[in-house]
C-alpha cells in the first residue's frame, strides 16, 4: 500500500501532465471543451461526449500580451486568460474546439467578445441572483441552449439519459471532495492548506477519470487511518479559513505567507475548492431543473444579494474551528473587494482582506502581514 507521501508525489507529477493526456484524448477522436468558471455545467459537456477542461488563467506570464487588447486595470485572471489564448500557450484551450462563458463580472464577459475571434465562445446569460423563480427559469432556457449549441458544434446529440448519467457521476466526484475536505476540520488538522491546494489542482486535471477519483479516495482513507493511530503531521498552529476570488499557482505566495507564518489553512471556500462542490445536483428532479437549481446556487460575488456565501463562511467558520479568515482579493475585482464588508461583518473571527495579483513582488510584503495577523490571533 501506498504511503502518503508518494499518493502527493504521483499528484504533483501528474498535474504537469494533463496536457498530455488531452492530447491523447483528442488524438482518440474526443472533443475538449474549454471552460473557466464554476458556473459551467460540466454535466453537459460530459453528456455531449466532450471532455470539459479548466483553461489556463493564474499565471502572470502572459498578461503583458492580454494588456495589449484589453486595459491594464483589469482583474489579473480576464488579462491572464486572455493572454494565454491569444499567445497559444494553454494547451487546453490550443486542443479546445469550443469556449464555453458566462456573464459573471463585466470584464470577464466583454473578454468572451474578444476571445470568440479566437475559438467559438458561447457565452451564457447568467442571471444575478438566485433568490427567485424567474432567474431559475432562465437559466435552465440557458443551459438547454448551451445543450443545443454544443450539438450543433459537436455534431452529437444530448438526451436525458445522457445528462442522468453525466450527473450521478459528477456528484460522485463532488463527494470524493467533500469527504476528502471534511479531514481538515479534524483539529489539529491531518494536512496543510499548501496539500489541501495540491489535491484542489489534481481534482482539476483529473477529467473524470475513475483512477484519479480512486486517487483521492485512497489519500483521505489514509489520512484518516493514520489519524486515528496517532499521527499528527501538523502541529498546533491558528486556523486559517481562505476565501475571496479564485485562487491558483500565482497566489502560492499568499499560502506560503500564512503557513511559513504559524498559521494553517483549513479550507479554500473559493472556487476551486469548496464553494462549487458542497451541494449535489438534485437527482430526482428533471435533469434540466436539477441543474439550473444546483449552478445558479453557487455562491459568487457576482450575485445580488449574496447571502449564501455569507451563510456558507459562517458555517465554515464553526464547522472548520477557525482562527482567522483571509480574504483573497485579486486587483480590479469590483464584487468580491465590495463584498469584504459585509464578509468582515459576518465571519466573527479576526479577518483581513488582502488585494493582489499573479505577480511575486509583494511576496515578502505579504509575509509581513500574515504574521502580523496570524500573531494578532494570541
Ligand atoms: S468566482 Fe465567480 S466568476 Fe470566478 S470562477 Fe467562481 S463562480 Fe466564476
Ligand atoms: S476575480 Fe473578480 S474580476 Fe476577476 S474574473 Fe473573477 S469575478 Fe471577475
């Protein structure tokens, strides 16, 4: 049996190699659809006989080329996105035949403008709030155009059954995750915020793959046997819950800076982690119901109002035992910086919010203040 150690060696090695691996898949004749945000219907894609894959978005290197069409006060992540497409240096979005976007934040969704000139890009209508029937009502019309769309792109038909099955597995996959995120409210916690990430970017790359799941599966049985013998292989150190905007490679340096710092980070609520997997996909509604209920029901700053976040951190909070929230804000992002208020308000705990973007110059600046804050806990 493996050891954990080298379950988080194959991890490391195997996120370098999802390109690889997609290449393989298109190579075998499957389509690749590029996605970048949690409000994509996986299930769909899936349920059209494409493989939905996470484009390239957190790295600092090709911003300078996205600035050139699009302004420099913009969220590092549209000009990251952008760059690396415009650049061909994703290699998921170079083996994509469609884009799929929606309207989330204004610059996200002006960008789809620019990047459909690159790759088909169906864009769907978000509405900005899931507190009411009508939006639910319209964004299933959303989904089942997206459904249409990919058909006409993909030349496939998507029926029921299709997305049924497509469902049941994708929930599976979220409750891989949320047994595996449940280890880290254990206290003191059974791994680091910087593992918690490592496997967040597997699950990523793992395209739904059986043995990747397994993987997973494998890694919190473990975790959780070794717990129970005894092994503890972090010490005390303050509890640190991450939220705010998405988080990837580039923002490391703010990980870094709260555990080389005393602290350890017990859950990420962004996206990436858990805020797109802690609800299932009702499987005993329409499937299109089903999902319009469950996508829309994610907790975005770009929905008005947007308690359930709100909701979700508190519970985070009690659930997770902890110390403190940090909440990642990336430059230029209007919702999730205005949202710090009413976050701050509500978690409770000692917070801070911390604006930044994929660049590493302000790594020791950041260390600074997470040691302050982390020192500020007692
Ligand atoms: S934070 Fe909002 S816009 Fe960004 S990926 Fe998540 S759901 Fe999409
Ligand atoms: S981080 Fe904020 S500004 Fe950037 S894409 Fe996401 S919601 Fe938009």
């Amino acid at each position: 049996m493996r050891d954990v150690e080298s379950i988080f060696e194959e991890m490391r090695n195997a996120i370098p190699a999802g390109p690889v691996r997609i290449k393989e898949a298109v190579d075998a004749g499957r389509k690749i659809v590029g996605c970048y945000c949690a409000y994509t219907p996986y299930e769909v894609i899936r349920a059209a006989g494409a493989i939905p894959v996470t484009l390239c978005s957190t790295s600092a290197t090709p911003i300078a080329a996205g600035e050139e069409h699009l302004p420099r006060n913009l969220c590092p992540l549209i000009k990251s996105s952008y760059g690396f497409a415009l650049t061909d240096t994703c290699p998921y979005f170079h083996f994509c035949s469609v884009v799929v976007g929606e309207t989330t934040c204004d610059g996200k969704k002006k960008m789809y403008e620019l990047l459909n000139r690159l790759r088909p890009t169906h864009v769907m209508q978000l509405p900005q709030t899931y507190a009411d029937g009508a939006s639910i009502a319209l964004w299933k019309a959303e989904i089942e155009r997206l459904a249409r769309r990919l058909e006409t792109e993909l030349g496939v038909t998507v029926t029921e059954s299709d997305l049924k099955r497509e469902i049941a597995k994708r929930n599976e996959e979220r409750r891989v995750m949320e047994d595996f995120y449940a280890l880290s409210a254990l206290n003191p916690a059974p791994l680091s915020g910087l593992e918690l990430n490592l496997v967040n970017e597997f699950f990523k790359v793992s395209f739904g793959d059986e043995k990747a799941l397994e993987l997973i599966r494998e890694l919190t049985a473990l975790l959780c046997d070794n717990y129970k013998g005894g092994e503890r292989r972090i010490g005390a150190k303050k509890r640190v819950i991450v939220t705010g905007c998405p988080t990837g490679k580039s923002l490391e340096k703010v990980f870094n800076a709260i555990e080389e710092n005393g602290g350890t980070i017990v859950a990420f609520e962004n996206c990436g982690g858990i805020k797109p997997n802690y609800e299932m996909v009702d499987e005993t509604l329409p499937p299109y119901d089903a999902l319009a209920k469950k996508y829309l029901g994610i907790p975005c700053s770009c929905m008005s109002p947007n308690d359930k976040r709100l909701n979700l951190l508190e519970r985070l909070v009690t659930d997770y035992e902890a110390d403190g929230v940090v909440d990642i804000i990336l430059q230029a992002c209007h919702t999730y910086n205005v949202e710090t208020f009413l976050v701050r308000e509500r978690v409770k705990v000692p917070y801070i919010a911390v604006e930044t973007d994929y660049y590493q110059s302000d790594a020791e600046q950041l260390a600074t203040r997470m040691g302050a804050f982390i020192e500020m806990m007692g």
